[in-house]
C-alpha cells in the first residue's frame, strides 16, 4: 500500500501524542520487577512494546493490554523470571530485545531469544559481553556478536560489567533495568564518549520514580546498590519526544503552527532538543512544561551535533529540504545499524526528492534542490523514514509514501492523527 499526502499550505496543528515507546519499555521491565500490580497509564501500544509485554507474560510475568484506555497492566513477581524454558521472538524490535535479554539472565532456566532477519544483522556484542561478567551464560546462534542468543539462566552475581560507550546506551539501560534483581551490587562502567546519553538518563528518572536509586560515580559509572527493589505503583508515561518532532517539523517545513501537548521542559527525553535545532533554523519555538509550540518555517540549514537525538535525524533532513543552504548532521553513526541503514536510506530518498545528499561515517551533508520534486519514497520497513517523509510530503506536492502500515512499530496511529487534523490523503 502507499500514501499520497495533499498539501494544502500552512498547518494549523493542536494535538497530543501517544506516551514515549522509550519510556513504556522501560517501565515495563521495573513493573516486571517489581512486587504486585504496577498500572502504566498513557502507555505506548506501539509493536514494540507489545513485543516486549507479550514476551513478559511468556516468562511468567503477566501483562494485560487495555488498548482504549492506553494502559499497561503488570502483575510483577518481585524478581526474576518465573518460566523455566521459553523461545522469545521479537521481530525487528530492538529496545525490546535488548531490554529482555538482562532479563532473562535473571531465570533459572534456558531460554532461546531472537528477532527477524534484520535483528540478525543488528550487533549485541556489547551487552552479551556484560552481561558475561555479571555471571551470564550466553551463547550465540549461527553467527557472533548478533542474535539468536541462547541464555542458560542462573541468575546475575552481581559484580562490574563494562560497556564501550560509542556502541549502544540501549546496553547501558538493559544493565541498569536489570541490575536490582542480581544477586549483588552491580557497577556499569561506560568507557569512552557515551551515545545518545539522555537515553540513560531517562532509564535513571524510570528506576528512581519506581523505586531504585542509582548511584553515578564519576563520569560514565553507575551503581546499582545490591538489595535495590522496584515497588509497583501507579505510574502515567510521559508523551513521545521523537513523535512529536514530526508534526512540529510539519510547521517547519510547511509553515503554520503546530503546538503539540504532553511534552515541553519537564522531560528529560533528548528528542526534545530538536526544537533547539527548529529554532537556530529560524523557527519561532515555544516551550512550556507540557507543550512546545512552532511556528514559521525553517529558513536557513544548520551545522548540528544529533548525538542526543539521532531518532530525530530523518525529519531533519526532510525539514532541512525547505531551508536555504546545506545542512550537516553529525555524531549519529549508530544510525547505520537501525532498523535500516537510516544515513543510506535519507540520502538516497532525499535524492529522488531532488536533494544532494554526501554521506559520512557519523552523518551526512544535505544540500536542498531548488525545488523538491515528486517521487515515490520507499520506508525500508523502517517507522522513522514513512513519518518523517510524511512532513516532505505535506510541505511539497507529489510525494508518496509507501508502505506507510511500519509506522505501528513506534506510532501506531500517526496517519489517522494527521487527517483528524485536516491533512489531506489517498491511500493508492
């Protein structure tokens, strides 16, 4: 299927989105922790979390999905994996996968975890190595260093894991979350510069508001205290950062305004940066506890460092279309192992659109066309490029989007939010 979007001129855009995916992951894995009922409000019901519920309740850990009202209900058995044996599989989901297999090394048991041909592509050594020196056992399945893994459960000592900071903070977080149901204290060292470290911080604020206090040492270490607990509790997610990126871009992009509702200054998500980046591109930007707001369109390209917000590099280069002058994206190489090459992917479908687009190891330099042209714009199964392209499309006639169903890994529904607010488009 594909999606052809009508521009119609500026937007006019007043709209809350859906609770964080990042957060509800999280969240999930203390509530699993935790002993009783742990009720997650505003909860993401994107794939991805439901991967990640459903895989719970496969362990033991029971997971009740009450999709109207967006809530997550978990019934934790304070610690460790109840089922003794179990084959997990978790698509192309990698937060989910990543999270789940600290805690499975919680059981006692021998486990099977493992993702679909993309996710056997997508690297794990760092956190199998980790996990190994709190006392996992792990094997690989055809291939090193990336998924199948099969997990012989005997529980976490306990001890020091270390973790190279340029791989991924989704190990960093996997440790972390897990680390109150090992044996003993656990000390995450990161060594190097740290990727997308407000991803860490949004762990912390997880585990501190259900309970657990981590300890930071210095710079790049962090202590789980050992006896640390979750405690089960009514907990509200807060909205997503990167998924409100996408309709402030629209302003951006299209021009209009576009004030987006459960987000703004309280939350520590990275993503949120992005309205910084809007700003220095000439866009008036507003921020409030629990709004942000754009108006007018970028006018100029930037020369920006993405590290904290790489899940927001796409809808750059889409707003970065309608600006003047080239823009730069730095610090963003992990963006090569995502669910596709996503510096590979902007370049060759900005370059359908008309754009210039020279990549490099840790980003890319976008060059604007004079005017973006019409052209069909393949997802790659890939969340991030169909709603990001969707902001190139309702700013510039003649962009279709194909394969726009991958938005249910994050976004499940982001086009039905769009034409509630009055864009138009054709499903062909």
């Amino acid at each position: 299927m594909k999606i052809a979007i009508e521009p119609s001129g500026p937007v006019s855009f007043d709209a809350a989105v859906p609770g964080s995916k990042s957060l509800t992951n999280r969240a999930l894995i203390g509530a699993a922790l935790a002993a009783g009922s742990t009720r997650l409000t505003n909860a993401s019901l994107s794939d991805d979390s439901r991967f990640l519920a459903r895989a719970l309740g496969q362990a033991g850990i029971p997971v009740d999905v009450r999709e109207e009202q967006s809530v997550l209900l978990v019934e934790g058995r304070g610690g460790g994996v109840p089922a003794l044996q179990g084959e997990f599989f978790m698509g192309n989901a990698g937060t989910a996968l990543r999270f789940f297999a600290s805690f499975l090394c919680l059981g006692r048991g021998s486990y099977v975890l493992d993702g679909d041909e993309r996710m056997r592509e997508r690297p794990i050594g760092g956190l199998v190595d980790a996990l190994r020196g709190l006392g996992a056992r792990i094997a690989y399945g055809a291939k090193e260093g990336v998924p199948p893994l099969r997990i012989e459960g005997r529980g976490l000592s306990g001890g020091r894991a270390a973790v190279r900071g340029e791989t991924s903070s989704q190990f960093v977080s996997s440790l972390l979350l897990s680390a109150p149901g090992a044996a003993g204290e656990v000390t995450v060292d990161v060594s190097g510069e740290i990727t997308s470290k407000p991803y860490i911080d949004i762990t912390l604020d997880v585990m501190r508001d259900l309970g657990v206090e981590v300890a930071e040492r210095g710079a790049g270490r962090y202590v789980v205290p050992g006896g640390s607990r979750y405690r089960a509790r009514e907990y509200a997610i807060a909205g997503d950062g990167a998924s409100a990126n996408y309709l402030l871009a629209m302003a951006a992009a299209a021009g209009g305004r576009a004030v987006v509702r459960g987000v703004g200054s309280r939350s520590r998500q990275g993503e949120l940066r992005f309205g910084d980046v809007l700003r220095e591109m000439g866009c008036e930007v507003l921020v409030a506890e629990d709004s942000i707001e754009v108006r007018g369109r970028a006018r100029r390209g930037v020369d920006v460092d993405m590290n904290d917000m790489p899940d927001s590099a796409q809808t750059l280069a889409c707003v970065a279309l309608f600006a003047e002058g080239p823009t730069r994206v730095r610090h963003v190489r992990n963006l090569r192992v995502k669910e596709t090459d996503r510096i590979a992917a902007i370049a060759k479908e900005c370059g359908k659109l008309g754009a210039t687009v020279e990549e490099h190891d840790d980003g890319f330099t976008l060059t604007p066309p004079a005017k973006v042209r019409p052209a069909e714009v393949d997802t790659y199964r890939d969340h991030r490029m169909a709603m990001s392209f969707a902001v190139a499309a309702v700013a510039a006639p003649g962009v279709v989007i194909r394969d726009p169903e991958c938005v249910s890994k994050s976004f499940p529904g982001f086009f039905e939010l769009l034409k509630k607010l009055g864009v138009r488009m054709r499903r062909l």
